[in-house]
C-alpha cells in the first residue's frame, strides 16, 4: 500500500475548542495528513467554515454531525453539507434518516456514513437506553439496513469491523472511531482497537484523535500510527 493510499485511510480527530488550535493542528501534521473530521466540539466554537476552508486546500474532510431527525430535515441538512465541500459526513442509522441522506446526497461526491452504536456505549449502556438485543444484534440489523438504503459507509467499532466486513462486502466504506496505538490509554472509549488489528478485521478508515492531537509531537504521532497501519 503506498503512502499516500494510507494517508487517505488516516481521519485525524480535530477535537478541539477553537479553530485557531484547529489550524494550528492542520498546519504541524502538514502533509503527513490528508482527511481530519470536524464534530460538534469544533462546529459549535466556529470551525464551520474550517470545512470549506481545507477543502479548497486540497484535504479531505468528514463532518461528524450524526444528523437524526425527521426526512426533510435530514435531507435538506445533507444537501447544505454538500456545498460545504465535505467528503463524508454521518447520520445515525435511523431507516427513514437514511433513506433521506441517500435521496440528498444523489449526484454528489458525499460520502454518507450510518452510525451503527457509539464506540463509547457498551452492552449495560444500550440496555439502559431501552434496547432489547446486544450490541452484536443491533449493529448488524443496521448495517442491512444501511446497505440497502444504498449508504455508502458505516461508523462502527473495530470489534463489528471483521463481521460487519463479511455481511456488507467489500464496496461500502468502515469507517471505526476509537482506535488506540498500542500501548496508548482507552480514555472513555469502551470498545477499542489498534490500527493493525482494525485493518486486519477490514476497516476502510481509521479515525484517531487523542492520541495524535494530544501528543507532544503530533507529526511523529501520526507518522508512527501510519507506520502501524503500513505493518499491517
């Protein structure tokens, strides 16, 4: 795999409260770094316009709002997400939300992601929330879902990535939040893994954040993530 195919694989977490430490970020990884998501921590401390602004710089961005509403809000959202220039952005995977993003994103490069379970929710967690079934279940009922709605991704973590990679082929992007470099902290992820073994288990895209952002020298951070990720 060549280098820059691995950079494209690397989503770089801009989870930060300000767009000036954003740019500073995007400025220290330089070229090491090709795509960095955007969620609500940086959106909502003016980060907006960020998207628009690394688009025209040539990066990728995934705008991780999670949108979940009703169909002609989630449409009419996803169609103003285009002309952001964004590459990839999320909804949960609600069937009518999805049905909707699908319909908006038609024609576009937008890359539409189906959240399956939050990486940071665990079987107690989804049990409070009022869910009959494990996580297991839920996961792959939305995962059919989502790719008969004609989505283009899933958001999922590393621990469905190998049995979700056999039931929804080889065509749709998975995208797997909560990835740690060996040896590094969980933090209040509950389902974790390294980039090695989320590759191995067919992940298309690894989304890291803390432990790039947050390391004392972000390059050589994401330089040894991309090294773990080449080893696989």
């Amino acid at each position: 795999m060549t280098t820059t195919a691995l950079r494209d694989r690397l989503i770089v977490g801009l989870d930060v409260s300000s767009r000036a430490e954003a740019e500073a970020i995007v400025a220290e990884l330089g070229d090491a770094v090709s795509t960095y998501k955007i969620g609500y921590q940086l959106v909502f401390a003016g980060g907006l316009p960020l998207v628009e602004e690394l688009a025209r710089a040539g990066k990728h961005v995934f705008l991780d709002m999670k949108l979940l509403d009703i169909a002609n809000t989630v449409e009419k959202g996803i169609e103003s997400i285009t002309r952001l220039g964004a590459a990839m952005t999320t909804i949960h995977a609600y069937p009518h939300a999805m049905a909707a993003a699908a319909k908006a994103a038609e024609g576009s490069n937008l890359l539409i992601l189906a959240v399956t379970v939050l990486t940071s929710l665990d079987e107690a967690d989804l049990a409070a929330s009022g869910y009959a079934g494990g996580i297991a279940d839920l996961v792959a009922a939305r995962a059919v879902q989502a790719r008969d709605a004609g989505i283009g991704g899933l958001v999922a973590s590393a621990a469905e990535a190998a049995a979700l990679r056999r039931l929804i082929g080889p065509g749709m992007a998975l995208v797997t939040p909560g990835i740690r470099p060996a040896g590094s902290a969980a933090g209040d992820q509950k389902r974790i893994a390294t980039p090695a073994e989320a590759l191995r288990d067919g992940a298309s895209h690894l989304v890291v954040a803390r432990p790039i952002i947050a390391a004392p020298d972000r390059r050589q951070a994401a330089l040894a993530i991309l090294a773990e990720m080449a080893a696989a």
